[in-house]
C-alpha cells in the first residue's frame, strides 16, 4: 500500500453537482479536499477538448500527494475529478492504490446534463462554437456520458456497493440538509455539523471574458503545488481569491434552452441505460426518460 492515504473520491458526473458536494464536504473540520479540486490522476484520458491523454496519469503518487500539504494532520483526504467515472480504466486505477476507498457518483438528467456540459464548454472555455443539436451527433461524448450505469457498473464490479454513495442534482439542490448528513455518515465524520454554505448554490452557468484568466490562475496554482505550497492555493481560495477572480472574469448568463428535437435525440440512447440504472440501484430515476 502506498504511504499517502486517500480516503474519498468523487468520479462525476459533469455537471452534476460535484462542485457543491465538494465544497459541503470541505467545509467539514474533519475533511479535507485537494487543491485544486479536479487532479484528473486516476483518469487515463481527458475530454475532447484537451490534447490526447492525460500526463497528470503518468506521475508518481508523491506528485499527486503535494495536492494535500495543507491538509492538517488527521484529516479524512479526498478529491472530485470529474473525469474519472467517464474513463475506462479509472475504478481498476483506484482499485489498485485504495481498494477501501469510498467513491461518490453526482447524476443529472442525462440530457440536462449534455446540454449544461455544452453550456460550459461553449460560453466557458469557449473551446466549441457548434450548435448542440449538430455536436450531439458529431461528439460522442455528451451522450456517452449520461450513460450512468455503462460507467458506474465498472465501479460495482470491483467495489463493494457500501463503499459507493449515488446521489443525483435535485437531492443536492431540494434536500441539501438531508443529503448532507448522507454525506458526512458516509464518509465516516461528526454528521451534525452544520457547515456555512449550507444552502449555497456552486458553479452556475456562466459565460468568461477572458479564457487566458482561468488558464493563468491553473498555472499558478500548478506551480505552487509543485512546490509544495498548496497551502497557499488554499488560504487564497479560503480568502475569497479565487471568487473573486473569477467573477471579476464571468458573467451569469441565461443560455437558451435545450431544443425539443435534441432532448429526443438524446434520451432514445439514454433511456435503456435508465432502466438498467434503476435495477442496479434498486430507486427509480423520475422523468428521466422524457
């Protein structure tokens, strides 16, 4: 077994909710969450819109281990990369290093979730400028991943299902109390804490001014980690620097809807895996199919 501990993992979906489950957790005195919040170390490949491969996968455990100097001593450790339910090779990746790891899964609507994945890498990054009802059948990939049992069934294959908390978007957004002391139970801290942003809503969809800004601040927070100085990343981002930064460079954004035609398209690849999903779970997943 490897020195360095990790204790959670959240493996998506996008746009699913992880970045509120992530902050709830981190604001427990007894966790800590990496800096940044998505490593992508388990994952083999990234989205389409990044070069082939991922060479954050290609470096040793020390390298990922540096993303936790500011986690103080006794602290549950724990990550979201939102990469890692997508990828093939990931749940064995994970198996390999931390076979009692616990693993968090967010689900969405699946077309919701396509069509709030294109928001971002549209208005964004600005990495795409196809119409959704064009790209959906040019990209695999949006469909591919609201394929939910396709993906988390590699997950119980090889992982006992206690280890494995499914939650979706509306439990974290309608029954956020409720989904919380989930949560803190099922990674083992105090459930009764009740955190500060409580009741916050996280990454909303919005549009960037400049795309050079997130890459700098990426940048930035690469190198401190490098030299073990995530502690820094972290104090800024507990000061509000990070926010701050981020709303001087977006703008909140009312994109248009989802056309009908592309919801359809959609959810006649989705729905069978729907159905498997609720069998795998043993819930029922309402108007997901429409």
């Amino acid at each position: 077994m490897p020195d360095f501990q990790l204790d959670f993992v959240g493996i998506g979906a996008p746009k699913a909710g992880t970045t509120q489950v992530a902050d709830l957790l981190a604001a427990h005195p007894d966790l800590c969450l990496s800096e940044p919040k998505e490593i992508h170390y388990f994952n083999e490949v990234m989205s389409y819109i990044h070069p082939p491969g991922n060479k954050n996968h290609q470096k040793d455990l020390n390298w990922y281990a540096k993303h936790f100097e500011h986690c103080k001593v006794g602290a549950l450790k724990g990550e979201f990369s939102t990469g890692y339910m997508y990828d093939e090779m990931a749940a064995k990746n994970i198996k390999r290093l931390y076979p009692n790891i616990k693993i968090i899964a967010c689900l969405r609507h699946p077309a919701e979730r396509a069509y709030s994945q294109y928001v971002m890498f549209r208005y964004y990054f600005q990495k795409e400028d196809r119409p959704f009802d064009q790209l959906i059948r040019e990209q695999d990939e949006f469909v591919e991943k609201s394929l939910y049992y396709k993906q988390l069934k590699r997950y119980f294959d090889i992982f006992p299902k206690e280890q494995i908390l499914v939650l979706t978007l509306d439990e974290i957004k309608n029954n956020q109390a409720e989904t919380l002391k989930k949560l803190y139970d099922f990674v083992g801290v105090d459930a009764s804490f009740i955190p500060p942003n409580l009741g916050k809503r996280a990454n909303s969809a919005k549009a960037s001014k400049f795309t050079f800004v997130s890459t700098l601040m990426g940048w930035f927070s690469a190198i401190m980690v490098a030299l073990r100085l995530s502690k820094v990343v972290h104090w800024l981002k507990e000061k509000g620097f990070k926010n701050w930064v981020m709303g001087l460079n977006s703008t909140k954004m009312d994109y248009p809807p989802m056309s009908a035609e592309s919801r359809a398209f959609i959810l006649k690849r989705t729905n069978a895996d729907v159905d498997q999903l609720e069998a795998l779970l043993g819930r029922k997943f309402e108007g997901w199919k429409e």
